[in-house]
C-alpha cells in the first residue's frame, strides 16, 4: 500500500473517531510496537477507541484500504501477538474499558475487552463474587488479551482457564460488521460456535468488543503455604503425590532455585539452607474447608521429605506471598539482557521428568534456565536467559527450545499451556497439529478473514 494510501485511510479515521484517538508521530508509535517478548515493529498508526461502533468504523477502513489491523490489549503477551509484523493499525483497547454490567443473581458480568482484570476480580468480590482466571500479569493485563490468549493462572487448577468462563463475545469481523452472541442466556444452548473460536484465536479472527462471563461465588476460606525441597524433582514429585491424595489445591506454583534468587534480593523469605525448589500451595472452600484440605497437604509434605514449610498467618501474609510470586517473570531481567519465555504443559504425572529434562537440558547447553509456573496443571514456565548479540548463546538457546519442545511432545504435552503460538511458536505448530489440523485452521482463518488483514503473520503461516 502506498503512503499516500496510508495517509488517507488514517486521516478518514481521524475524521469519523476524532483526531485526539488516533496516533501517527515516531516517537508515540513505537511504544506500540512490541510486547513482552521484546520483540520489534512498528505500526502505521495506532487507534484509541471507546465505543463498538468507533471500533466499526475503524475496522471499516482498514478493509476498504486493506490496512492490517492489530488488536492490541496491555501488550503484555509472551507470544509476539500484538507486534505489527506488517506496520498497519494497532486498534488499542485502552479507553475501551468499562464494566457494562455485573448480574449479582446470575453471577455474570459483560465487560467491554479493555477492562483490566484486576479490576474486574475487586468489582466482583464487593459482591461477594470471583472471576477465576487469574494470570500473574492480572494488574496490567485486559479481558479481551485474556480471551484471545485463553489465559490461565494459578487457580486455573482447581477452577480451569478463561474459555471455561466465556459465555458470549460480540466482535468486529474483517470487514466492519458486528457479530452478536446468538445466545443472550449463559445457560441457552443456541450453537454459537464463533465465541468459542474467537477465544484463544490470538487476535487473528476479528476485534472483540463486548465479552460476557460466568462468575463464580467467592470461596469463603483460603489457606497459604510455602513449602521447600532440596531439589526441582522432589518438588515436581511432591505436586504429583498431592494431587494424588483426593485433596485438589486452589494453586499449586512452583519456583526454583535460580528463580528464587530473584526475588529474594527485594523480599525477605525464610528459605532453608540447601533448599532448591519452592512449591506454593493454597487450598479454598467453605468455611473451614481450606484448613482441612491443608492438613491433608501438609500431611503429604512430609511424606515427600519437604525441609519444612511455612504458613501464612495472616490475609496481609498471603497477600505477600502472591505478590512475591507475580513479580518473579519481571524480575528475571536482572539475570541476562534477553529471555526466551516458554511455557510447556504435560501430564501432570510428567512433571517430574519434565523438571528433570529442563535441568539436563540448561547443563547441556550451558544456560540459565530459571524454572517456574503453574506446577499443579503440569504448567511450566521455562525461561532460557540469553544475551540477543552473542550468537553462539543464540544458538544455543535455540537448540535447547527445540530440543525442549521435542521432549514435551514426547511427553504427551504442549508446546503451548497458555502463552500461545503468535510469532514465538508458529513454526513448531505443524508438529503439534499434524497437517491436517494446520489446514482446517487455515480454513477457518481464510473464512473470517480472506484478505489476510487481521493480525497478520501470528499462529497461521498462510500461504
Ligand atoms: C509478568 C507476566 C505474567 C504473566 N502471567 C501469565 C499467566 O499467569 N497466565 C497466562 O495465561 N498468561 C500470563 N502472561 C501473558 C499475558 O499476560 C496474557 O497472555 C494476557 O492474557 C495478555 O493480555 P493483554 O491485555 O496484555 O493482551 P495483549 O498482549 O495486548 O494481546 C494478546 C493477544 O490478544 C489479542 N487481543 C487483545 N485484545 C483483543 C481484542 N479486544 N480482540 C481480539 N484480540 C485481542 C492481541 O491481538 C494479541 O494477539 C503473563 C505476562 C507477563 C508479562
């Protein structure tokens, strides 16, 4: 497309939304051009919509220029999603974030796709509500990055991840038309197969406005541990025996050693002397039912020789215990200038020989692999530390991921336990999907997008 082109599509935008929501300096453009994975390029323009139909008419445009668009969240994706491969114009949903409703009698809530999720869970709990899903980036990251990522967290053990609570999404297709959920009832059974497809599609079928979720009641007891052990296997065994024991756990994190050493420089924890791995547990329920399950756990502590544990005595305790946790992804930046953050999920039965791979392959490549994650879902978040200008470390770094990823899949896993596919993955898709599967979902991509103009280059190779 021309720059001329380029030119008149944003300033029809402009016109139509407003010149205040639509950015087009260097300088603005940039701090749009990556995610969390660090990776680079910039887009054409970035829009600031605030309702459905400023999305509409944006969306429009690009498809009567065939500009990309890239809809974009707090850009806080480990996946490469928002990064404007092909320039084009990053459809922000920064000021596209109120709760539209929150149904205390149905337990459900519609939330436009900017609402942050941290802010939903406090509007929630003041009626005495939860809503599950809580990914450790929960302060920054939105509703409508939740859904298209089908993000999980620590509680998605015990209470599953955010597809498990959709029950409606409005979007913008390709062309500017809006599509409505065709059931308004959580509990209807209309086929509506295209809320599920758009959750977990990584922003490449269409621009979610509205989402409708599912609540739940929130668990009126909670019990905290940390737990230590002398190394990464004995934890990862111990999450196998408690899961095992009939007691299943709100969250079941595990931090190792090189991990651990992170954080501990900013928060003090009592660590045993020797310890190399970390497991926090809590348990949730009725009244009283969190402390029992605990015994059970504690219980099963000492039987997988745990060095001890420690138990937070206080709402104040538990609040630090999960802040501690949520700042260990951030806080690796002190270990190496770059990461690759990969995210392998196995049976959980396999998260001992998972563990155990990781270890031999950090030794075998000679790198920094700080290990952590959702250890009860068998979720493990893998982080190879490198410098992006010493090649040989590249190389290495590559070799291990590969070599990782052919393990997992050995295992029965996936390459994927919530990060997605997005730049960082596609090219080991085919292995995970089989030809056959890569072409039914170049299928539904061509389907509701034939000009390939919605986030381009992420999941799908299209050729
Ligand atoms: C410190 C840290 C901790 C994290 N912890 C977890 C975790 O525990 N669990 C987990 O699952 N993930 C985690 N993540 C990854 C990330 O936070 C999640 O994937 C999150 O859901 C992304 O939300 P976002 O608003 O930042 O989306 P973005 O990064 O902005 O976008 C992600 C994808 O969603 C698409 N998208 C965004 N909004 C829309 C929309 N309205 N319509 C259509 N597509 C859209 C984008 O195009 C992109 O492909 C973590 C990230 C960080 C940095």
């Amino acid at each position: 497309m021309s720059g001329n082109q380029v030119k008149k599509a944003t300033a029809h935008i402009r016109r139509k939304i407003g010149s205040d929501k639509v950015l087009t300096d260097p300088e603005a453009l940039t701090c749009y051009a990556f995610d969390a994975t660090n990776m680079r390029s910039l887009p054409t323009a970035v829009a600031f919509p605030e309702s459905t139909d400023e999305v509409r008419t944006i969306i429009a445009m690009c498809h009567r220029f065939e500009l990309k668009m890239i809809p974009r969240g707090a850009g806080t994706g480990f996946a490469g999603g928002t990064v404007p491969l092909e320039g084009g114009v990053v459809i922000s949903t920064e000021k596209f974030n109120r709760i539209l409703d929150i149904d205390v009698g149905q337990k459900t809530a519609v939330v436009q796709s900017g609402v942050v999720n941290g802010v939903l869970q406090r509007e929630v709990a003041k009626h005495g509500l939860m809503f599950p899903p809580d990914p450790s980036s929960l302060e920054v990251a939105t509703i409508g990055g939740n859904v298209a990522q089908d993000a999980g967290g620590p509680r998605a053990l015990k209470y599953g991840v955010t597809r498990h609570y959709v029950t409606g999404v409005e979007f913008i297709a390709w062309d500017g038309s809006v599509v409505e959920p065709a059931d308004p009832m959580a509990t209807g059974r209309v086929w509506d197969p295209l809320g599920t497809l758009m959750t977990g599609s990584e922003g490449t079928l269409g621009f979610m406005t509205q989402i409708r979720l599912r609540l739940l009641e929130r668990p009126r007891s909670l019990r905290t541990v940390l737990a230590f052990f002398a190394d990464p296997v004995g934890a990862a065994t111990a999450v196998s025996m408690i899961l095992a024991s009939g007691v299943v756990p709100a969250a079941v994190e595990l931090i190792d050693a090189v991990a651990m050493g992170c954080i501990t420089q900013f928060v003090e924890v009592d660590i045993p002397e020797g310890a190399g791995c970390t497991l926090l547990i809590e348990t949730d329920g009725r009244s009283g039912e969190a402390g029992e399950n605990m015994s059970v756990v504690e219980g099963v502590l000492k039987e997988a020789r745990a060095m001890g544990y420690r138990t937070a005595e206080s709402d104040r305790e538990r609040d630090d215990l999960w802040k501690m946790r949520r700042s260990i992804s951030p806080s690796l930046a002190r270990l190496a200038p770059n990461k690759m953050n990969e995210d392998v999920c196995v049976p959980r039965s396999s998260l001992p020989a998972l563990v155990e791979a990781v270890g031999k392959l950090a030794r075998k490549y000679s790198l920094l692999v700080p290990t952590f994650g959702h250890a009860g879902d068998g979720n493990l978040h893998v982080n190879v530390m490198l410098d992006r200008r010493n090649r040989d470390e590249v190389r290495r770094a590559e070799a291990m991921v590969t070599e990782l990823f052919e393990v997992t899949m050995k295992l029965e896993g996936t390459i994927s336990g919530e990060h997605g596919i997005g730049i960082t993955k596609i090219e080991y898709l085919p292995d995970q999907l089989g030809p056959d599967g890569i072409r039914v979902q170049g299928d539904i991509k061509r389907a509701f997008d034939p000009q390939s103009l919605i986030n381009p280059g992420k999941v799908i190779n299209r050729s």
